[in-house]
C-alpha cells in the first residue's frame, strides 16, 4: 500500500502511474513468478509484461519498483533479472496474487489440486522456488480473507506444516480448531510448538498463552 502510493506521489507527470496501476504490476509480476515457477523474471520479458518497454527508464514503473526496494536486480551475462528484494517478500505477494487470482469461492478446490500440491510441498526439483514462502503467507492471509485456515483446507501431505506455521499467526486470526490441534500437538510432544508458547507465555489475551500452556 505504501509503495504504491508513493509511487503514485513521485511518478512524473509525463509518465504518470497512479496507486492502482502499481497493485496491478505487482500482481502481474507475482503471477508471472507462479505461472513460470520462478523467482526471477528477465529485464526485457518484465518490462513487456508490464507494458513498460517504451518508457525511458527512469520513467518506468519497473525502475520505481526497483527504487523502492520491491525488486532488486541481479546483474546476469547478457540479461538482467529482477527478484523480489527478498523470498519472504516474494512469497507475500505472490500467495496475495493466488488468493485475489482464486477467491474464496475457488480457493479451496485450487489450494487441494494435485499440481498445486507439488508446487508447495513436492520434493525440491519439482517445487516452487519461493514454495515456503509462497505456503507461509497462505497461512497468514487466508484466515484474514476467507475467515478459514489453511490447515484445515489442504490436502495430508501439506496439513501438518500449515498447522505448525498457524502457530505463528496473530491472535485475532487463531480460531478454537487451530488452537486445540495446537495444544494436541504440544502434548504429543512438538518442541517447536511448545517452544512457540513458551515465548507468547506472558501476551494477554493471546488464545496461546500461558493459560493455553496450562491446558497442554
């Protein structure tokens, strides 16, 4: 939100961007990242994508984007690329791409596809470069979008990572399902979720405090 406003701000007249068209690149790129499995994307293939080629760079949207620290460039025989400036960032707006790309009416059949299921959790030469990243910011926008937790949606072979990364969620967006399968997890012994609760011990009015460790 900030990135686009500002680049809205500072775009020059004669090229102007306003805060809309900036979601829209970002979007576009992080589709592009999904659809290609990637994590970078070529100087000239993104400046097409965007419709930017024409522009004189330092009017350009992908120079702003890179100005502000959403992309980074890594200089390349022959080509430039750019990359999100870092994985959990590129996970971010990708998995923001997926939800809006989806919504909550085909999420759930999407989330469950086999071939999206390889993509997050297939083994390393088949997923996605940024799959972690992309399944970490699943599990945090999901309960804010849909009011539903990913762990609850995915097939096995993704359910028990979600519901250890629903751990670190913000209390507003635990439910009392995600809490309990917590608190299981705890009394079958998971140090690293009780590792987690013992850090949030002393958060009043976090569902996993140390009333929470009271009930494990």
């Amino acid at each position: 939100e900030q990135v686009a406003l500002r680049v809205a701000e500072f775009s020059p007249r004669t090229h102007r961007f306003f805060a809309q068209d900036v979601k829209a690149a970002i979007a576009a790129i992080a589709n592009k990242l999904w659809d290609a499995q990637a994590r970078a994307i070529r100087l000239g293939e993104l400046r097409d994508l965007l419709g930017d080629a024409q522009r004189p760079w330092d009017q350009s949207i992908v120079h702003a984007l890179e100005q502000e620290g959403v992309l980074l460039r890594m200089p390349s025989s022959g080509s430039d690329t750019f990359v999100p400036v870092y994985d959990l960032l590129g996970g971010h707006i990708i998995a923001n791409a997926l939800l809006a790309r989806h919504g909550q009416s085909n999420f759930e059949a999407w989330v469950k596809n086999g071939s999206t299921t390889t993509f997050l959790a297939g083994s390393y030469d088949v997923q996605h470069p940024l799959a972690d990243d992309v399944l970490r910011s699943l599990v945090e926008q999901a309960p804010r979008r849909f009011y539903t937790q990913l762990w609850q949606m995915v097939d096995e072979q993704l359910r028990a990572r979600a519901l250890r990364m629903a751990a670190h969620l913000e209390p507003s967006s635990l439910d009392g399902a995600t809490v309990d399968a917590l608190l299981d997890l705890v009394r079958d012994g998971e140090a690293e979720i009780l590792d987690h609760l013992w850090q949030v011990r002393g958060a009043q009015g976090h569902p996993l405090n140390a009333e929470g460790l009271d009930r494990a």
